[in-house]
C-alpha cells in the first residue's frame, strides 16, 4: 500500500511534464474547415435534441413510463459523452496546438468511458424493459415498477463509475514522460497505455478482463431479451399484431445494433498504420454522431414524441 501512495505521488508530480498531442485529422489539412463546420453541427444537433427529449418526456405526463424512463436517462448520457469529446475535437480541427496535459487527458478518458459503460447497460436494461411489455405485457405495470426502474438506473450508473475508477487507476499507476502521440481525436485506453515505459501486463489484464465482462454481460442481456421477443412475435396468430410488436422494438434495436457494431468494430480493426483512418472514422461514428442518431431514432421513430413534439410547436406557432 506505502508502496503504491509513493508510485502514485511520484506519477502526479511527472505528470505535469507530461503532454499528449492529439493528430485527429491533421493530415487531411484541405478538409479541417469542412470538417469543422460539419461536426458542430453534428454537435448542436446532438445538444438540442437530446436535451429536448429530456424535457419533453419529463413535461408530458403521457411519456411517464418505463420505456421513456430509460430514454431520458440516455439522452442525458448521450449529451454527456458528446460534450466530453466534441468540444475538444472542434479545437484540435481549427488550431495548431493540438496537445492536451496529462491530467486533461486522464480526465477525458475517464468521462468518456463513463458514459459508454452506463449506455451498454442502459440499452441492456431497455431491452429487458422491451421484453417484458411483449412477453408478459398484463404484468408489464407490475414487473417494471418504478423501483425497479430506478434500481436498474442506478446499477447502471454505479458500474459506470466503478469501471471508470478500475480503468483510470489501472493507468494512473503507470509512469509517462515527454510528448506523446495519439493518432485519433481522442484520449483512448490503448493510446494512452502504449505512450507508457511501465510494465503494462497488468493494466492489459484489467482492460481485458473489465471490457470483455462488459460487453458480453449487455449482449446476453440484450441478445436473451430479443430472443424471447422474436419467438413470442412469431406466435402471434395476426399479422398487425406482429408488426405492432415489432415496430415498438424498431428504435431500439437499430440503437443497439449502431451501438454495438461500432464498437464490435472498433476490438476488430487491428492496430496498424493501415487501419488508422478505418479507427479515427470509428471513433468519431462512436463517440460524436452516434449521440446524435439516438435522439433523431427515437423522435423520428416514435409516434408518441413527434405528436407531442408537434403539439408544442403548434402552440408556440400559435403563441405568436
């Protein structure tokens, strides 16, 4: 334990010496100011409509159940997570200083991989959520009590910071020095390990270990759920019946497929100069646009939001 208190205090003394230089897209330097302009209004398409969607769900009592419980609550982690990468990739798109202090990128990192551990959970739970109001929909007001809801939210953002704290201590106990390199727009796990002279064994243990539970926990859950729907659905003697159980499951699925088939893509790109652009794109599919398809899913996806959403423009319309 004395051990680690010294290892940690010298690493935070180093630290100030230490910088990371993030190349984004700086050897397209044509395509800077386009991409610029392209990515913020990504980015303010993303605040507003998931902050929208907030407010929307939590002003009309029609929108108070379940299902929009847990859209709420992704909405506000798809504002998180997008506000924790955009603005600094925004930067990195129109200066020349590129760097970002050590302590700054730690910061960033462990924000980010905040958010994405609550998302996969939080879809996870929505698909439980989805589950029981096809397969056992008499006891759906039962089953999804608020308790339940709130029970599973909180799981949701408690492991999120738990592995936050796991992943940022693995690394914090690693020593860096000088100016490194991160050939993306952001600070990542791997590109902050390989800029340490450490030992690493054990923080790639961690990130292994913690990662691989993450991800095949919320399949299983997820996969398991839309397995039961499917066979439940295809029981059904109507064909309107059918769709109409389909059609509730359509903007989460395609959530979740987007979701996890960026980040299923991004373990399978291999590390290589070759799949450097292949990674950047990923990357900002994953972290600055997926964000935003969440919020345009579900508002244009969802007949409840787009009547509620209409109603109050009509009435501002009006107001005027």
């Amino acid at each position: 334990k004395n051990n680690f208190k010294i290892l940690f205090n010298r690493n935070m003394m180093n630290s100030a010496t230490v910088m990371f230089i993030l190349l984004g897209f700086s050897d397209y330097p044509d395509l800077q100011v386009l991409l610029f302009l392209v990515f913020l209004a990504i980015y303010m398409v993303t605040v507003l409509g998931n902050l929208g969607m907030i407010v929307i769900i939590r002003c009309n009592s029609k929108l108070h159940t379940p299902m929009y419980f847990f859209l709420s609550h992704l909405s506000f982690i798809d504002f998180c997570y997008s506000t924790v990468i955009t603005p600094k990739f925004l930067e990195i798109l129109v200066v020349k200083d590129r760097s970002i202090s050590f302590m700054g990128c730690i910061m960033q990192f462990s924000f980010a991989v905040t958010c994405v551990v609550i998302e996969m959970f939080m879809l996870a739970f929505m698909a439980y959520d989805r589950f029981v109001a096809i397969c056992n929909p008499l006891l759906y007001t039962v089953t999804m009590s608020q308790k339940l809801c709130t029970l599973l939210v909180t799981i949701s953002y408690s492991w999120g910071l738990i592995s936050c704290v796991v992943f940022t201590y693995s690394l914090l106990i690693l020593s860096f020095c000088g100016i490194n390199i991160i050939n993306n727009i952001l600070c990542e796990y791997s590109a902050i390990l390989s800029a340490s002279f450490s030992d690493k064994h054990l923080t790639e243990v961690i990130l292994f270990s913690l990662s691989n539970f993450n991800t095949f926990c919320t399949l299983t859950i997820i996969l398991t759920s839309y397995l039961f729907i499917f066979v439940t659905v295809m029981k059904m003697p109507s064909t309107s019946g059918r769709h109409k159980a389909f059609s509730t499951c359509a903007s989460h699925l395609t959530a979740v497929t987007i979701f996890f088939g960026t980040i299923l893509c991004l373990y399978c790109v291999p590390s290589s100069k070759s799949s450097w652009l292949i990674i950047r794109v990923s990357t900002v599919f994953c972290s600055v646009v997926i964000p935003m398809l969440n919020t345009l899913i579900y508002s244009l996806r969802n007949k409840d939001v787009k009547e509620i959403f209409m109603k109050l423009m009509n009435i501002k319309l009006f107001s005027h």
